[in-house]
C-alpha cells in the first residue's frame, strides 16, 4: 500500500511543487508573425503606436493574434520601428520568471529572470532573450532614450509610462 502511495504521489508532489507554473510566457514566434502581418498590412513599417500607451497598441494588432488573452502579463513598447536597431526591446513579460520558452515548464530550482523581445525578434530563446534585472533595466531605459532622441509619435507618453514601471522594479530589487 505504501508503495502504491509513492508511485502515485511522487509524480503530483512533483506536478505541483517542483514545476513552477508562475510567469509563464506566450509564444513570441506568434507574436513576432502577428506584428509583421500587422506591419506588412499598412503602408509603413511602423510597429503598433496607439496615442503611446502600451495597451492600446496591442489592441490594434489583436485580430492578427486572435484576441488579447495572451497579453496579459506583457508590456508592449509603441514607438519602434522594424528597421530600428534589432537590440531595442519592443516587448516584455511584467515579471521575472523561470521560464525560457512557453513549451517545457522549468523547475524552482532555475533562478528567476526577465524575458524581453527584442525588435529583430532574435534572442537565444524562443526570439526572446532571459536577462537579469540589472541587464534588462538598462535595455529598457536604453530603449527609452532612443524614442526620445528620436521623437517617436507619442514619445512622451511611451517614456512616462515604462519609466514608471522601471522605477518600480528598481524599488522591488533594493
């Protein structure tokens, strides 16, 4: 009988708190074909850039991705073009995770990162890349300072808007 118990409990002990299910990301090679559908659809290769903020940019390109539920732990970065520098982050999960790709869930064992994409779509993940909080503030930042220099459409509103959130990871990481 206890035998019986272990065989069946290890895989559910294991299911349950080894895996972690927490932070786990969307397929970007699905987003990376709904943006470029989305692009190649309209006259330029400007990426989404609704009034600057991060939510309604991702709603106008939701019937190429089939709806917004995949967008619910990601921030988007409007502004960007395709032909812009590849290493500009154009979108974000909104928490470290252990995550590397959406398939296999990792164990609670890897240590936690960010996962950003880049606008090339290009990374050694799954066109993402797993960055550490230090590393990813200042893609961010860097990102930031580009659509400023460059005064992208809305450019204030995109800045205010994502330095606000990077003023609340470095809280969270002090």
């Amino acid at each position: 009988m206890i035998a019986l118990a272990v065989l069946i409990g290890t895989p559910i002990l294991y299911y349950n708190f080894i895996f972690d299910w927490q932070g786990r990301p969307f397929c970007h090679k699905q987003i990376m074909l709904g943006l470029l559908t989305w692009t190649h659809d309209g006259p330029t290769k400007v990426l989404p850039n609704v009034n600057g903020t991060s939510r309604d940019s991702i709603l106008a390109f939701k019937e190429e991705m089939a709806g917004t539920n995949w967008a619910q732990h990601y921030r988007y970065v409007p502004g960007l073009r395709e032909d812009d520098p590849g290493d500009l982050v154009l979108l974000y999960l909104d928490q470290p995770t252990r995550w590397i790709w959406h398939g296999s869930p990792p164990t609670v064992f890897r240590k936690k990162a960010w996962i950003l994409v880049r606008v090339d779509f290009s990374g050694p993940g799954e066109c993402s890349e797993r960055v550490s909080t230090q590393e990813f503030t200042r893609r961010l930042q860097g990102t930031l300072d580009f659509i400023r220099t460059n005064e992208r459409p809305n450019w204030q509103t995109i800045v205010a808007e994502h330095e606000r959130f990077l003023k609340s990871v470095k809280r969270e990481a002090d």
